[in-house]
C-alpha cells in the first residue's frame, strides 16, 4: 500500500467536489465564466483549481487536448470523463487513497475515519473537507454513477457505492501513463503495489491484462514480469494526448 502520510494536498477545492454544469459553464465562456457566472466566490475559486487537478486546463491556464475535447463533444461524452477520472486519481491524493479501498460501500463518515487511520497527522476539519470534495464530485458528474466509482446515496448518513467499471482502451492507456509519470521510471513490476488502471476503475485485473495484450500500440511492452514504458517524453503523456487518439 502507498505510504499516504508522504501525500500533501488532501483538500484543495474549497470543500466543493466538481460538477458537470460548472464545466459546462468554463467551457461556454472561458474568458469571462468567472465574472458572468452563477457561482460563488468561494466557487469560482473550487472550480479553478478543478480545471487544474481534472487536465482541463494546464498550469499555465491554457485548455489541455482534453478540455478541447471536452468543447468539442459535451461535457456528457462519458469516454472523456473516464480520461478526467484518471486525472483525478493521479492529481489529488484523496481521490488516489480513496481508489486503493477497493469496491464496497461507506458512509461518509466512515470513509473520514478511515482517511484519518491512514492519515493520523491529518486534522479532523482537513479529513472532512478532503471527503466532502471527493463526495461532491462523484455525486455532481457521471463519474459517480455512469462511471460507477462511488454512487452517492442520499440517505442519512450518506453513503457512497463503489461497484466499478471496465474502461475504454483510451483511458488504460492514460492510466498507465500517469502511473509511468508518478513513478518517474519507464519500467513498472506487475507485483508492485501501485495505482495500476484495475485499481482506478476498479474492474478486474484480468480485464487489463486481456486488453493490453491485444492492442496494436508503441507506447509500452508487457512481459510476465511487468510492462515496459517506450514512449519516454513526459509531455506526451501529460493531460491524455497520446490516449485521445484512441477514442
């Protein structure tokens, strides 16, 4: 398992998880969303920083290949929201630990408690905040529910249901280029416990192997004992652009 008290940046979008309007909004007005916009400042400010950790906006403000993408097709194409997810993962360290528990069901204030026991130097304030935002993200866009990462039930206390999903070639390829990226080396071992794409959709690790077998690419290599990144250059990996040439 990760070592999660080396992980900095629990919370960071103001308590708010990202919704599916709000991107929506971004993208029909991107120069002037933050001043004509229904939102909040606090809001505005949760959305900004969203753009960052969900690949719609580099770190110099410009649009990414998959906020393009985004424009272009709706902020209802449930393949890009696959590549947004992983982003996420991958982005904000909440999303990442939460990934790691596996399929099951919890009660938002179990899955404090449990970020806290993993997190023992974490505030109580800091823990409910980083769940509250990834709370609100799987229950404001498709990826809670039409993903199947964490359906919230509107119950008291709410609940949240991970079943998972087999995702689309695009998005493995991402994923294992954000894993390559995190790690900082091109060789990945099968027994290392990383965030491998099974663990970010949670489908079966059966599934990926299946899938990586047959596709005709010249990213990477796999062997019994792992996968071998080829394509070295971070930047093509960064944001999805090499995975949207797969969608």
């Amino acid at each position: 398992m990760p070592d999660w008290n080396r992980e900095t940046g629990w919370t960071r979008h103001n308590i708010f998880g990202l919704r599916q309007e709000w991107l929506g909004l971004y993208l029909s007005d991107r120069v002037g969303w933050r001043r004509h916009s229904f939102l909040g400042n606090r809001q505005v400010d949760s959305l900004a920083a969203w753009l960052k950790t969900a690949g719609i906006e580099d770190s110099s403000g410009c649009l990414t290949r998959l906020g393009e993408q985004f424009a272009a097709r709706g902020v209802d194409c449930l393949a890009l929201w696959e590549l947004l997810w992983v982003n996420v993962v991958f982005s904000f360290p909440t999303a990442r630990w939460y990934v790691h528990l596996g399929l099951g069901e919890w009660t938002t204030a179990e899955l404090k408690a449990l970020l806290l026991q993993a997190v023992p130097r974490l505030a109580e304030r800091t823990a409910t905040n980083a769940v509250m935002e990834l709370a609100g993200l799987l229950e404001r866009t498709p990826v809670g529910s039409e993903l199947k990462q964490g359906q919230v039930i509107a119950k008291r206390p709410r609940s949240i249901v991970r079943s998972g999903k087999e995702p689309n070639d695009a998005a493995l390829i991402h994923a294992i280029g954000r894993l390559y990226l995190q790690q900082g080396q091109n060789r990945l071992p099968w027994e290392a416990d990383l965030t491998w794409p099974w663990v970010v959709f949670g489908c079966s690790r059966q599934f990926v192997f299946n899938r990586l077998t047959v596709l005709e690419q010249e990213f990477f290599e796999i062997d019994e004992q792992g996968l071998t990144v080829c394509l070295t250059g971070k930047e093509e990996w960064q944001c999805g652009d090499i995975a949207i040439s797969w969608l």
